[in-house]
C-alpha cells in the first residue's frame, strides 16, 4: 500500500527553528519565511483531505501541492543546516508527504495514532525505560494485550483481565 508519512513532525521542526533564539537573526527570518509557507500549504492539505473524494480533482490537487513542496523545499547555501536538512527530507518524502491527497481516509498526519501512545512514551521517560532488551520486549507485549483488550471493549476490561489472569 501506499505510505502516508505525518506532516505534524516537520511542521514542529519547522517552528522550533522559526522560534529559535540560537539562530542568527537573518537565518531565522529565512526559517520564519519556511515556516509560514510550511504551514499554508499544511493547512492546503488538511482542507483537501476533508474534502469528498473525488480522484480526478486529487490528482490536479496532488500535482499541484507537490509543486508547491518541490518549491519551498529548494535551498541554498546560506540557510541554516537544519532548515537545510529538513527542506532535504520534505524534497525526498514529498510523495509521501502527499499520499492523503490521492488515496481515500488517509489523514494528513498520525496524531491520533500518537495520542493514543502518548501516556506510554511519558511512562517511558519518566521511568527511564527498562534496563534490558529483554525487558523492554516484555513491556511492549504487555502495554500491546493491555491496551488492544482497552481499546476493543472499555466497559469489559477489568474482567477481561481477570479472566486472562486467572488461566
């Protein structure tokens, strides 16, 4: 199938660089430039996904916003090597990028699947993760049949888990 990779991330990366007070001031204005394109044409994104599907009208969409991307994403030798590392990712992803535009109830981005795990990745920083490769192969088995049965049926879990328990 076709990969959708999340817009979320470089637009994060994208703002941390335009919020930058690390970043001299001409450089960060070309980061804050990025950054405003970035975005409109993430929310031109986002509104199309949201439109009915209708693939004709995706594909003339979809070869314009990689266009677009192409275009923003060029550098030159004056721009911070992060902004240049992240145009280089955008430039090599960009279909990727682009895959919710021609494919039906793909979402531009996975922030759904990653609030879902979010309380686990807190876990596992403020635990400081697990101490060996074995258990931390342990601990995503056990969040995995823990949160599937959470998920399949909330109101059942604590018997659901007393039966599973009491094999």
């Amino acid at each position: 199938g076709n990969h959708q990779s999340c817009w979320a991330h470089p637009a994060r990366y994208a703002r941390d660089l335009a919020d930058s007070t690390m970043i001299a001031e001409n450089r960060r204005k070309m980061c804050q430039s990025f950054y405003a394109k970035f975005s409109k044409l993430y929310q031109e994104v986002m509104t199309i996904a949201k439109t009915p599907f209708n693939i004709e009208e995706r594909f003339e969409h979809h070869s314009r916003l990689l266009k677009k991307l192409r275009r923003i994403s060029a550098t030159t030798n004056e721009m911070p090597k992060k902004l240049v590392n992240l145009k280089s990712f955008l430039r090599k992803y960009s279909l990727q990028l682009l895959t919710c535009v021609i494919t039906k109830d793909i979402p531009p981005d996975n922030n759904k699947a990653e609030r879902k795990l979010r309380h686990l990745v807190i876990k596992r920083k403020t635990s400081f993760g697990t101490k060996t490769p074995k258990g931390s192969h342990i601990f995503e088995i056990n969040a995995s049949v823990l949160l599937s049965q959470w998920w399949q049926d909330r109101t059942q879990w604590f018997s659901k888990m007393h039966s599973l328990l009491n094999v």
